[in-house]
C-alpha cells in the first residue's frame, strides 16, 4: 500500500488521534483512489490548511492550544478520563 511521507503537524496529529482505533473508512478510501489521487489530495489540505491556518499552519495552532490548555489546567486529560 502506498504511504506518502509525513509532511506536517496534521498528519501525525492524524494518526495519533486514529492510530490506535480499529477504522474502516479511511483504509477503505484510500483503497479507491491511486496513490496519485491520495497525493494530490494530501497537497489539497495541505493549500487549505495553509489559508485558514497562515504562516506556521496547524503546527503553530496546536502549540498555541497546548499553552492554552496548560493555563487552564486541563492540559492533562487523564486527570479527566474515566478509569476503565
């Protein structure tokens, strides 16, 4: 199966948010289009993310987030997750 390089913060922000969960959608999708399709549309969110983002992109929201989060005090989610 063919894998692009990781090229931002989004992509591994990607896989760590679906990496550990058993999914269909997206190893389906990627099954339907070429690996020319999946490229081309990565460079897609990778021109949007940089319009709705600008300079620095998502790497520099999730920084700004993380701070946020750190000031508030809910930066450290398993103080906030149920135990199973």
């Amino acid at each position: 199966m063919h894998q692009r390089p990781s090229r931002s913060a989004g992509d591994v922000a990607w896989r760590l948010r679906v990496g550990p969960h058993p999914s269909v959608l997206f190893p389906a999708f990627k099954r339907l289009v070429s690996p020319k399709e999946y490229d081309a549309l990565g460079d897609e969110f990778e021109k949007k993310e940089q319009q709705l983002f600008g300079e620095g992109g998502f790497e520099k929201n999730v920084q700004e987030v993380a701070a946020l989060e750190k000031q508030i005090g809910i930066y450290d989610l398993a103080r906030f997750t149920p135990k199973a």
